[in-house]
C-alpha cells in the first residue's frame, strides 16, 4: 500500500509554484532613418516611449511626443527650441524625460546640456537641459534637472526638408528637492520623422 502513495507524494512535492514575470522593456537600435523611436537607461532601468489609454473626449497619450518653437522654420532653419519627450503613459507610475535644445542652428553635433529651469517650451533656458519624472513608488513622483556640463546630446541627422531628426544623450540628473540624490541617463537615442509620427 505505501508503495501506492509513492508516485502520488513525488507528484505532489514535486509541483512548484510557475512565477510569471514581465518581459524586461528593451532599447530600440540607434537609427537615423525617421523609425520613431526613442529611450534611454535610467539608474539601470530602460524607459521606452508607452502611449496611454485615451481619455473621453480627449486628445491622445502619446508616449512619444515633439515639438519645435514658432522661430524653428525658415529663413534660418533650427533657431528656435526642440524638444522630445519619451514618456511610459501605459503603467502606473511610468517615468518620463524630456530633452529640450534651445538652439539648433549648428545642426548636426555635440550639445553640451546645462542648467535646467524646470520650465519648458519657450519658457526653457538659453541652454540644452533635459528634465525627468521618475516614480518613486510612494508619491507621485521625483523630479530631476540637468546641470551644467551634466551631459551631451549628440544630434547625428538634422534633416530639416524631411523632418527627420535623431541623435543620441547622456547625462547626470541631479533631484531638485534634494540637489545630492543623483540619477545616471545613459544610453538614451531618439530618432524622429515629424510627419509620421504619431499619425
């Protein structure tokens, strides 16, 4: 009779419990031919662009998002603001970052980030800064500001006839409540095509 319950217990203890995990967020490629892509590492933690659920009667969550000041077009192509924001609007408390450059006459090329005022759009400093959001699990919310000399943005396509920008950054974010909680940006790329985009 014992030997009937053998097979039985073997079957029983020799059950686990199936964890399930959710699949780790990956970079896109560093491309530059308008993919529509972006990310970037945050203190080890990939940020991908997630679009949100649509609110009634309102306009879309997009995760990808850009614009450019009113003085960006011609007669002197990029004298005026860029900015991308790579947001996670799809899970509660999703990060977000945004790279603003105040000036993008050089064109392709290095952008040195400086001090962030925390404003954006027009409202944003005479220099390149980059600003994230980073969820703290408690509050609604961290708030970091770039520095000067915190970093670079790297613009390697400035393709203003077909809209197309990309580039690459890094960059050492300081929190704003509590200037020695430092966070580390890296990795970060973006590549745009503004008339696709979100269409």
């Amino acid at each position: 009779m014992k030997y009937f319950f053998l097979p039985f217990l073997v079957l029983l203890f020799g059950c686990t419990k199936t964890e399930t995990t959710t699949p780790q967020d990956t970079l896109p490629p560093i491309t530059q031919v308008g993919a529509n892509t972006a990310g970037c590492v945050i203190n080890g933690t990939v940020l991908v662009p997630k679009n949100g659920s649509q609110a009634i009667g309102g306009s879309a969550a997009y995760g990808l998002t850009t614009g450019a000041g009113i003085n960006f077009n011609s007669p002197i192509v990029g004298d005026d603001y860029l900015y991308i924001s790579i947001k996670n609007l799809k899970d509660i408390g999703g990060d977000g970052i945004c790279i603003r450059l105040n000036d993008m006459t050089q064109g392709v090329g290095n952008y040195i980030v400086g001090q962030s005022n925390g404003q954006y759009f027009a409202y944003g400093p005479n220099n390149p800064q980059i600003i994230a959001n980073i969820y703290d699990g408690v509050n609604l919310g961290k708030t970091y500001y770039s520095s000067p000399n915190s970093g670079i943005i790297n613009v390697t396509r400035f393709d203003y006839t077909n809209g197309i920008y990309s580039g690459t950054f890094n960059c050492s974010l300081y929190n704003k409540d509590n200037p020695s909680d430092i966070i580390q940006v890296i990795n970060g790329r973006f590549d745009l095509n503004i008339a696709t985009l979100n269409h």
